[in-house]
C-alpha cells in the first residue's frame, strides 16, 4: 500500500514524535510510506525521519522554518501536483493546516483513501473549527490517538460512523519502574510547551502556596515557547528563584525523569499526554489535572493524584496530598502506574490497534479503486479496437 503522511512541520511536537515512534517501530513496515511536510519546522524530527526511511522518503513542500498563514494558497497548488505524482493509495492528515490543504487538494486524488488523524481535543481557534468542520465531508476515515480525544472532537465529524473511527495510540513505551521511590518528595518535573494551555504559571503560582505551608518544593521546567519570559518574570516576583529551574527544550528527558521525585502536569486541556506515560512508565508519582487522555487512564488515589481543577490552589492542594501518603503507598501508586502502561501502551498493544487501522485502510482503498476500474470500464471498452 502507498502511504502519504502528511503534517505541518518538522518540529518536535507530541504529533510529530508519535509519528517518529511508529516509524521506528517498524509499524509501516511493508508498506510504501512518503512523510511530507508542508514546511521544513525547527526540529530534529524531520532528519531522524530520513534516517530511518532514507531522505527519498521524506519531504518538504517548503524550505521555510515556519508555517504562514499567507503562503497555505502556494502550497496548496504544489500538494495538488504531489498528489498527481505520487497516486497514493491512503493519505494520512495531521494537524490543522496540512488537514485543510490535504482536503481541499482531495479532488486531485479521487482513488485515495483520506484519513484525518486528530491529536487535539478542540481547536484554540473559532476559524480552525468552522475550516475544519466545513471540509470534514472530504474525509473518509478518521484517526484518533485516545478515545478521550475521539468523544471531543465527534462533533466536527457527524459523517463518520465509529466503525470508520479508528484508535491508533502515538506513544509505545515499556515500563521500567524504579526499584525503590526516593523520600521524601523534594523534587518536581514539568516537561511541555511553555504555552497558556500548559498552565505553568499556575503551577509557579502553587509552588509560591506551599512554600507558605512550609513545603520547599524544587520544579524543573522543561521546555521552550511563548510564555518563557513571563513565566521567568513570574518566578523573580515570587522569590522562587532557588526553587525553579529552567532547563529549555530537551530531546531526551530521560534522565530528568530519573532525577525527579514525583512529576506534575497541570494543563488546561490535553490529549493523549505522551510526558505523563513517560512518568508513569518509570513508576513515577503524577500529580495532574483531570483533562484530556488523563480522564480515562489516570485513577485518583490508584495510579496518580488528580487535582480537582487547574487553578494554583487546587494544584497546591493535590501536591500537597502526595506530600502525605507514607513511602509505601507512593511506590504503590507507581507500580499501579507503570502497569497501566504496560496494559495499554505497550509495544504489543499499539502494535495491534495499527495494524487494524491499517488494514481497514488499506481494503478500504482496494475497494475505491476497483470501484473506479468498474466505472471506468465502459469507456476503456468503447475505445478499444
């Protein structure tokens, strides 16, 4: 089967590392993959990509760094040509801007099969909605990475019936729980986009809280993004200094979750949460807010702590609820984490829900194209000598 796969940018984001883990995972193995992207982004995605499935295979539309709004209609006539060129059988969208330009250009390859794989639980922007909602009759099948993600974003999508909504999960991981939790818990991790949906401000805000309540909490804050400088800003004000980290972008975060004593996600709203399996994999306490992927696989009180709401109070409360379980009922809570993981996450697990997706992808598109041979019968015939 011939396979386009195409996103927005190669940047580092939770979609794009999903992409990479199946690539590396083998699980296109077989199969005819191009990945193409609409601009060349600022990650290291793109170049790991290549080297897994050779440079031939992996593409950009535009040189660029960056994604405008203003030069969509450029790359709109250039996507239409790929499509011409490469006759696809299944074409895969993901993210907004590729998912729109992928659907208008959709009439350009009426063998194909096109698939919308969402990431996201709703769209920070009212147009992206509308765009989204007005061109989902151009979609055949849609892919979700979490059913928490499938229930939000059903409405977009009234013409897909749940047999044509398929689960393919981004992250694979295997559970290493660490074989003895450090007390007493000291030191935090936040890993994420430093961006308003993250809600690192509040979590700063927490940290001001309990330090009132005499808890010294330590926060290492990974990531890069528009809120830096306030959250930097924010940090000096309340005198956390000494308290809060600032590492950046990290490709790796490995070695921070082995450093950390529990961790925290605080977001607004989420969707799968790749960083949260990460913790959880290790056996790590999570403290988190009830959103997203979070909803149906986190557990209050048996796989990680849940804060009631994502304000600085309700985060100081549920840190400070893990502050008081004993060292037992800690590494208990991660061991039920890891296992979790293991359940639903697993090399086995995701394995299985991609070959299905990809097997009724691919009949689906067999059928499409011997319906067009049918069609197209009559006239080979009537021309025939």
């Amino acid at each position: 089967m011939r396979i386009l796969y195409l996103l927005n940018a190669f940047d580092d984001g939770g979609a794009e590392l999903g992409l990479l883990t199946l690539v590396e995972g083998g699980f296109f193995n077989g199969h005819d993959l191009t990945i193409l992207a609409l601009a060349r982004g600022s990650g290291t995605v793109g170049p790991r990509l290549s080297a897994q499935l050779g440079p031939g295979q992996v593409a950009c539309l535009s040189g660029r760094r960056d994604l405008r709004d203003w030069r969509l209609p450029i790359l709109y006539r250039r996507l239409k040509s790929v499509f011409r060129l490469l006759q696809p059988d299944v074409v895969i969208l993901s993210l907004p801007q590729s998912n729109l330009l992928g659907r208008l250009a959709s009439s350009c390859a009426p063998w194909a099969v096109f698939a919308s794989f969402e990431h996201t639980m709703f769209y920070r922007r009212a147009a992206a909605t509308w765009l989204m909602k007005h061109t989902a009759r151009r979609v055949d099948y849609l892919l979700y990475d979490h059913p928490a993600t499938w229930r939000s974003i059903q409405p977009i999508y009234p013409q897909i019936p749940p047999e044509r909504a398929l689960l393919v999960p981004l992250t694979m991981l295997e559970p290493r729980p660490r074989p003895a939790q450090r007390m007493p818990l000291r030191r935090l991790l936040l890993s994420g986009r430093l961006a308003p949906q993250k809600n690192q401000a509040e979590m700063i805000e927490a940290l001001a809280l309990l330090r009132q309540r005499n808890h010294m909490i330590e926060l290492d804050l990974l990531g890069e993004g528009p809120e830096r400088d306030r959250l930097e800003a924010l940090t000096r004000r309340l005198g956390l200094e000494s308290q809060v980290r600032f590492h950046g972008f990290q490709q790796d975060i490995r070695r921070y979750l082995e450093a950390a004593d529990f961790y925290v996600q605080p977001s607004r709203w989420e969707g799968l949460c790749r960083v949260v399996l990460e913790a959880m994999a290790e056996g790590l306490l999570v403290v988190s807010t009830d959103v997203g992927g979070m909803v149906d696989y986190g557990v209050d009180g048996e796989n990680m702590i849940k804060a009631a709401t994502p304000n600085r109070h309700s985060l100081a409360m549920a840190v400070e609820r893990a502050l008081e379980l004993s060292p037992e009922e800690v590494a208990a809570i991660g061991r039920r984490a890891a296992a979790t993981v293991a359940t639903k996450f697993s090399c086995s697990a995701v394995l299985a829900d991609w070959r299905h997706a990809l097997q009724v992808l691919g009949a689906a598109a067999a059928e499409r194209r011997q319906a067009m041979l049918k069609r197209a019968g009559p006239l080979l015939s009537a021309v025939a000598p």
